[in-house]
C-alpha cells in the first residue's frame, strides 16, 4: 500500500470521526431550538456555558415525559372560563387582586392537567416543553403579579391579557369561544379609560360639533371630486 494511500485513509478516518462527534450535537441543537424557540434562546443566553444550557431544556423534556398529563374534561374547562370570567369582572375595581388571582388559576389548571406545582419556576420550565410561545407571556405576567399595585393599571391590565391567553391555551379555546362565555370582554371599560363618543351621542350633545364635522367631510369630497357641497349650491342659487 502507497504512502499516498495511506494518507488519504487516514485524512478519510478523521473525517468521519469529526463527523460523527459533531453532527449529533449540532442535530440536537437544531431540535431544541425548533422545540423550544424563544425559550430556547432566552436558557442559552443567560448561561454561560450553552452546551449546559441545552442538557437543562433537554432535562425538561425528559421530566416532562414522566409526567401522567391529562385531558380537562367539558365541565371542568366550563368551571375554569366561569372562574377566569368573575376575575375579568373583578378588574375593574380591583386590578392587582384580580391577576394574582389569574396567577393562581393559572396554578390549578397546571395541577388538574397533572402537572407539579411546586413553585413558579418549575411551572413555567414545564409549560415551555409544550408551550413554548406562551411560556414568555407567563413569565412575564407573573412578574407583573408579584409587584401588585406598584405595576400600574396598564401593566397589570397587559398582565391580565397575557394570562388570559395562556388559559386560553391550557384550556384548549380560543379568543372567540372565550368572548362567546364572557371571559374575553375587554378589560379596558368604561370607567377606566374615556372613550370617544359616537355620531349619535355627539349629535344629540353637541350639535354644532357634528354639524362642524359633516361641512369638512363635504369640503373634503369637494376637493376629491371636483363637486361642491348641496349647500354651497343652494346659497349660490
């Protein structure tokens, strides 16, 4: 056997080796990152060390799949909307009650799925394994929850919506069955934020307003069209 030949086993051996050291855990990551997606750059991020960081999502998914999950039956998802419904209602005069509230629904819907809910933290690392696009949203409502009122109506009114999407989820609906039980009406109500009145309040309140209102639309058509208002037309005449 020629030198030559030898060289290019051996460059052929090392190739394969390299190939078969590498290409696993590059899979792997390709995977976590699929399965996890922000989750997944959020763990790696905030670690030092990414090879540790990916073992610890692989961990969860591991753990995840000893767990006896189940499914929620109809009249314990209709309990829960009823419940998410009166925490909702409760917004309005009591805001930092109402999402811890929703924080702690959050917890019994986990636990009747199955899941352990032993602290925050593991909660949410579960959850990522499934609901990995949500999980940011518990994350950060949670946080908004544990600063009370010290968050600010709008900050807890976003905290309410985040949790509203994640029990959405978990309970298997979606926006629009949710608005059908009453338990996605705008928290945003009356008597938290001023809202423009309509054409008809406004007509019978303030009529000049209205009256102010159609003579620019008509000057506005006037200019779009090359036509003059009716009653331009009418003083000329």
């Amino acid at each position: 056997m020629s030198t030559g030949l030898i060289i290019v086993i051996v460059i052929v051996v090392v190739l394969v080796v390299a190939a078969l050291v590498v290409l696993p855990g590059r899979m792997r990551s390709r995977r976590l990152r699929t399965q996890f997606g922000p989750e997944y750059d959020r763990v790696v991020t905030d670690s030092d060390d990414p090879k540790a960081a990916e073992r610890e999502l692989a961990d969860r998914e591991s753990r995840h799949s000893k767990y006896e999950l189940r499914e929620l039956s109809e009249t314990a998802r209709e309990e829960y909307l009823g419940r998410w419904s009166v925490i909702q209602e409760r917004f309005v005069d009591e805001p930092a009650q109402a999402v811890d509230a929703a924080d702690h629904l959050v917890a019994e819907v986990m636990a009747d799925m199955g899941y352990p809910t032993d602290g925050f933290e593991q909660q949410a690392d579960d959850l990522s394994v499934r609901y990995a696009e949500d999980v940011a949203l518990y994350r950060r409502a949670h946080e908004l929850a544990t600063t009370g009122d010290l968050a600010g109506t709008d900050n807890l009114r976003k905290a309410l919506l985040d949790y509203r999407e994640l029990v959405q989820k978990l309970l298997g609906t979606d926006a629009h069955t949710t608005r059908e039980t009453g338990t996605a009406r705008d928290t945003e109500t009356a008597r938290e934020t001023e809202t423009v009145p309509d054409t008809e309040t406004a007509r019978e309140t303030d009529p000049d307003t209205v009256t102010s209102a159609e003579t620019r639309a008509q000057a506005r058509a006037q200019a779009e069209t090359g036509t003059e208002p009716k009653a331009a037309r009418a003083g000329r005449e």
